[in-house]
C-alpha cells in the first residue's frame, strides 16, 4: 500500500511553477509571430490562459507558506506573511 499523498504534493506528471513559466514564455513568443494560423493561436492562447491560472494558485498556495521572522520582546518570533500589510507600510 502507498502512503497517502499530501494537500500539497502536485499530481503526477503535472508540470511544477518553473515548466509553467518557461512553457508561457514559449507561447508568448509564439503568439508573436505574424504567420501563425488563427486556429493555432487560439488554441495557444488557451493553453496560455490554463497555464496562467495554475501559476497564479501556485504562487497564491506559497504566498501562504510563507512566514516572516520578527524580533519581539529579544525574541525571533515567526509571523504569517502579509502582503497587504506591506502595501500599508510604503504609504
């Protein structure tokens, strides 16, 4: 029996953060050129758009993970990254 997977494990086969980036680039480039087929850009700029989306949960999943260290009272405590509160600070 094969121990369960995790909430956080990617499915098999499913390309990680850094083949979606290269594989987006490659389309953007495609997309680019002039000679190309309405019926094949659609079809690329629809596997663009799927592309996009899996990035953007997996960056909004890392987001979560991430933890500051604050020093509080002498002592390193960790905190819950919070991207909002960083807006509020530059202002």
């Amino acid at each position: 029996m094969s121990a369960p997977k995790s909430a956080d494990a990617p499915a098999a086969g499913a390309p990680n953060f850094d083949e979606c980036l290269a594989r987006l680039q490659q389309i953007a480039a495609e997309l680019e050129r002039t000679d190309l087929p309405l019926e094949q850009a659609i079809q690329l700029f629809e596997e663009g758009m799927r592309l996009s989306e899996r990035c953007r949960r997996q960056l909004d999943e890392a987001e979560g993970k991430i933890d500051i260290l604050v020093q509080r009272g002498g002592q390193l405590k960790p905190e819950p990254f919070d991207l909002a509160g960083l807006d509020k600070e530059e202002n």
